[in-house]
C-alpha cells in the first residue's frame, strides 16, 4: 500500500531550544499511534540516536550514503519500539559542512539520499532533526522536507530568530524547494507562570496566527532525565506532564498532516479538526520487533516495522 510520506525538519539555527527533544518525542508519540516513523539525526552530537536508545556506529549514518559508499536501506536501523526506525549520527557527520560545501550538488543532496526511501511509501514520517546552524547540512535539509517545524523557546528576542529561519525558509523556497512549508511554530520548556512567557506566546501568535500549535511543552524535570535512559519520556514516564504534553501536540501535528489513516472516507466528507483520541496505546517496548499482541485502534492494518525500502 502507498502512503503519502512527509518529511518535516525541526529546525532552528539555535541550540538548546528543543529540537532533539521534540524530534525523539513526537517521533515516539506517533509510532504508539501506528504511525510508522523514520528519524534522521543529522547532528553529529547524535543525541537523537541516544534518546532513541541507539549507540553512535561509525559507518552507520547518512555520511556513508552522501559520499556514495552505501545504500539508504542498509543505514535505517529498527529501535526497541515497533513503527520507530533511526538513520543515527556519527562523529564523521562533524566534517559535513566543510566536506560537502564544495560539492554541486550540495543543495539536494539530503534529498536525493532520502528518495528512495521517501518513494517507497514505507513510512507516514520522515523527521529530521537538524544541526543547530544554518550550514549547509541544515540546508540541505530544508530542500529535502515538505514542511519544516521550529521548536522556540518563550524568551526575549525570540521573534528575531524567528525571523533569521523564516528568512531562511523563504529563501529556500523562492529557489530550489518551492513546497516547502513552515508546518509550524512550537514553543518548549514553557514556564507557565512568567508574564515574559506569555508576552512572547501572544506576539509570536500575532504574527504567525495557527502557525503556532495549542500546545505548549512545559518545562518538566522528566522530559530532561529521559535522554540518559534512551528512552522518549513518553514511553518512559506517559503520565508526567512533558510525556502527556508531548503527546497532546503529537495529535495536534496528526491532525494537521494527515497520513492515510486521516483520510476523511468519501461517507464521511465532513473533515473534522482533529482525530478522537484513540485508546491509550500499549507501553512500550517490544521486544525483538514482535507484533503487537492488541488489535491495533485503527481500521487498517499496522504497517510493517521492518521498512522495505
Ligand atoms: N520540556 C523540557 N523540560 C525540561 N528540559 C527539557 C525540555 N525540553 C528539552 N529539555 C532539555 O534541554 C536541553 C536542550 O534540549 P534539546 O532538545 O537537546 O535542544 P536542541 O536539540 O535544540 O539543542 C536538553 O538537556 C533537554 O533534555
Ligand atoms: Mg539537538
């Protein structure tokens, strides 16, 4: 069966501010949903891989691929959790931006790589968790996603760098990616009670209207502790307020970029908002990749874990 593959980079050319968190977490929240995931971490600090409970492998990451040396397939590595698949980082990943900014094909060559796999119809989700610059990795990046979300942080001058990314999405494209779409704006690590807090909220709403989710990520002692155990907080701890929140926007974003499951059926031509919440998945893990022993909620069967690509 064919599905319509989105590729959505979570961006923001400033570190700290929660895109590997957001990448680990929602990539988690929507394979308990049956969706099935694909995460690239193409910072070499592969914290992405770790939080995913992956180990860094030389040799086992996008570079390999980039430089022609092996097929995409032989990179995408299963996790302990069904419908949850990793292309990990490596230290060689470091070099990129200097190794590849002479190449010609530098713009595309993210998008060339992920081809086979995005045709493939494999996955609902390819998500990219990107470097914190605006280097040509990150770039690149941005040429091959349909969509492009920023994790911000609700602090002073954070519309400026807003408008370094936007600039930067725009450019992009007016040139080489003209479908790129900002998919969207979310703010983490929210101190609920700071006036500051809710000034920058109301502004960035000003200006970017339903660009920005209902959701916000509170700051939660939970959501921090997670990456040391290689587990997303929403398997490790689905009650804590990070792990409920998390999954509050991962049906946000569902809602939003709807995969074949989401399809309003030609009886049903009344396109609704949002999807109903579903049960409560199974906690993961699974181990060795075994089917589920629950029916999935879903009315079509769950996709595969191993991809075929
Ligand atoms: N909602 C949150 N509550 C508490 N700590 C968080 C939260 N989100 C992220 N962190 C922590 O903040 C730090 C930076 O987050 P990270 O996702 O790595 O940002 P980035 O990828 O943008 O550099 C990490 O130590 C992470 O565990
Ligand atoms: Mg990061």
């Amino acid at each position: 069966m064919q599905r319509r593959t989105k590729v959505i980079a979570i961006a923001n050319q400033k570190g700290g501010v929660g895109k590997t968190t957001t990448v680990v977490n929602l990539a988690a929240a929507l394979s308990a949903r049956k969706r099935a995931v694909l995460v690239m971490d193409l910072d070499p600090q592969a914290h992405a891989t770790l939080g995913l409970g992956l180990e860094k492998q030389q040799g086992v990451s996008i570079y390999p691929v980039l430089l022609g040396e092996k097929q995409i397939a032989d990179v995408i590595q299963p996790t302990k959790w069904n419908n949850l698949n990793v292309i990990p980082s490596e230290v060689d990943l470091a070099g990129a931006e200097l190794e590849f900014g002479v190449r010609e094909d530098r713009l595309t060559m993210i998008r060339d790589a992920l081809g086979p796999v995005k045709d493939s119809g494999a996955f609902d989700y390819i998500i990219l968790d990107c470097p914190p610059s605006l280097g040509i990795v990150m770039t690149s990046s941005l040429v091959a996603s349909d969509g492009v979300l920023i994790p911000i942080q609700a602090e002073f001058l954070a519309m400026d760098g807003l408008a370094l990314i936007t600039g930067s999405i725009e450019r992009i494209r007016q040139s080489v990616n003209p479908a790129l779409e900002l998919n969207g704006i979310v703010f983490t690590m929210v101190n609920s009670v700071a006036k500051l807090t809710h000034d920058v909220i109301e502004e960035v709403r000003g200006h970017f209207g339903d660009k920005v989710y209902e959701t916000l990520i509170p700051r939660n002692v939970r959501v921090s502790e997670a990456p040391s155990m290689g587990t997303p907080v929403v398997f490790l701890d689905p009650r804590s307020k990070g792990a409920e929140s998390y999954k509050a926007f991962a049906w946000e974003f569902m809602a939003k970029n709807p995969t074949r499951f989401d399809m309003p059926s030609a009886a049903a031509p009344a396109p609704t908002p949002a999807p109903a919440p579903e049960p409560e998945p199974v906690p993961e893990p699974v181990p060795e990749h075994a089917s589920s022993p629950t029916p999935a909620p879903e009315p079509e069967p769950a996709p595969a874990h191993e991809p075929q690509v």
